[in-house]
C-alpha cells in the first residue's frame, strides 16, 4: 500500500506570514498567543507582536516573541531535560 501524498502546507492569507519551525522533535506542540497551532507552517499575523512557545516530552519548555514580516524558517532548538 503506497501512503498518500502529504497534505501541502496552507496558503498564506493576506495579513499573514508562514512560520516554519524546522528540526522539532516528535511530537512537539506549538503554540502562537497561548493557542496550540496544529498546522504546519504555523500562520502569523503579519507584523504583530506574537508570543512562540514550544514545548515537547522530555525537554524544556522554549518561548519567544516575534514579529514576523516575511516567511521565516527559525531553527529553533530544544534542549533536553
């Protein structure tokens, strides 16, 4: 049986930017503004202020602001407990 094709990443609207968070372990949550974010880039309001937080079993907890602008891939990296 052949697994179906990924699902393409969303369309960015007007107004928004794509936020990539390449290099996440399995697993991890992302969360925008206190709201888990399931959907992968993660969609931004563009310019605006934005707490980043993930969080993923067995290592620390990673929060930051952003204001994003344009697309963006951040190699963001946890570290283990």
């Amino acid at each position: 049986t052949v697994a179906p094709p990924p699902s393409p990443p969303p369309a960015a609207q007007a107004g928004t930017v794509r936020l990539t968070l390449p290099d996440l372990p399995a697993g991890a949550r992302v969360f925008i503004d206190g709201l888990e974010r399931k959907e992968r880039p993660v969609l931004v309001r563009s310019g605006a202020k934005v707490r980043l937080a993930v969080e993923a079993n067995g290592y620390e907890r990673k929060e930051q602001i952003l204001s994003l602008t344009a697309d963006v891939a951040i190699p963001l990296k946890l570290v283990r407990r």
